[in-house]
C-alpha cells in the first residue's frame, strides 16, 4: 500500500483529502501542523508528502526543507499562496510539485498518481464496493450488478466523492469547491442538476438529499 502524509491545519479540508485518498486506494495519515509532521515523518516511510504551506509555527517551507535535508520523499505543495513568487519557492526546496487553491481533488489525484509513476511502480487502485454498485477509480466505470453505466467525467467525479464517505453531508458549496473548483462562477443549481442525472442513470435510493443543506450517499438501500 501506499502511504500519504497529510500536513493541513484546516480539519475539513484535512477530512475530506484523507477520505478521498482512503477510497482512492492509498494510506493517508495527517497532521495539523508543521513540527506534528515531522514527528510523523520520523516515525515511518512515507511515499509522498501533501504539504500546505500556511502552517501554525513551522510553515510549509521550512518542513520541506527539513525533510529535504534527510530524503528525497515525493512533495506535493498545497497552498491558496498562487503567486509565481511562492510556487518558485517551493519548487526551488525541491518539492516535486504545486497545486494552488482552489483544486479539484481529481485534478490533485491525477498529479499524486503522476508523481508516484515516476517516483515508484504503483499498484493498480482498489475498486470501490457500495452496496450492489463498483466503481473504479483506476478505469473510471462503474457498474451495478455488473451492468455498467454511462457517465460523464463530472458525474463520475461526483459519485466517488460521495461514496468516498456514505452518510455524510456534502453542502452545494462544498460539492462546488471539490469539483468545480472555489473560483467557479456558475449557477450553483450545476449540482442538483448533476445529482438529478445520476439519480436518472443509477436510481433514485443511492443518493440522499438533506433539505435546506445538500445531498449524501445513503448507508443502506431503503
């Protein structure tokens, strides 16, 4: 398996990448702050290192420096810093990459397996199993029963994000943020009308709409 290192001080943010790298099929492991990383990063191997840059105490920069000075890990910068002063800094401590804020987690997905390609062989990602419904996040199908569907790349994008955690609530907001990115200017209805056609395609119990706040994969088929 694959191990991440997660250093993000906001919790939700923090949540959701680990859950997304969860059912992507690697091993995340987090910290909230600079020197808690570093903890970590002495305490096992690590295959590749998210890193923000707007840390409490140690930033981003100097806990790239310090592992720098030690090993060669893969770093992938995090920062809402896009300025191409701070993108240089961080490429010039040698990390391997820099996705500003606001991403798209499968945008970040694609430059993790990118780096990992290069940097190690990876094993194929684990199909994810929900009650009678696999979806693969390697050949990106799904299918129920073994009948597979027809997707679009947002769609797709969307069902694994909500299955990547069934019960929880992802608000329009959020959904927008993860996906379409926080710069988007869209109608914010571009989600209930994604969520309207995988109800049209996959059937209407897979996906939960909390009223007044947003949608969730049900836990169990009512």
């Amino acid at each position: 398996m694959i191990h991440i290192l997660v250093v993000e001080d906001d919790p939700d943010i923090q949540e959701l990448l680990c859950a997304y790298l969860k059912d992507a099929g690697y091993l995340p492991v987090a910290a909230g702050d600079g020197t808690r990383a570093m903890a970590l990063f002495h305490s096992r191997p690590f295959d590749l290192i998210l890193l923000d840059i707007l840390l409490p105490g140690m930033d981003g920069y100097q806990v790239c420096s310090q592992i720098r000075r030690q090993s060669q890990v893969p770093v992938l910068f995090l920062s809402a810093l896009d300025e191409e002063a701070a993108m240089l800094r961080g490429l010039r401590l040698d990390a391997d990459d820099y996705v500003a804020k606001p991403f798209s987690m499968p945008l970040l997905l694609e430059k993790i397996r990118v780096i990992l390609r290069r940097t190690r062989k990876t094993p194929a990602e684990c199909s994810l199993h929900y009650q009678d419904m696999t979806l693969n996040p390697e050949t990106r199908e799904v299918s129920i029963n073994g009948r597979l569907l027809e997707l679009t790349a947002k769609e797709f994008d969307l069902l694994h994000l909500l299955l990547s955690s069934p019960g929880r609530v992802f608000t329009r907001e959020m959904l927008l943020s993860l996906l379409w990115g926080y710069d988007f200017f869209g109608d914010m209805r571009v989600v209930d009308s994604h969520i309207k056609n995988l109800r049209r395609k996959l059937g209407y119990h897979y996906i939960e709409t909390v009223r007044g706040v947003g949608y969730r994969a049900a836990k169990e088929i009512k």
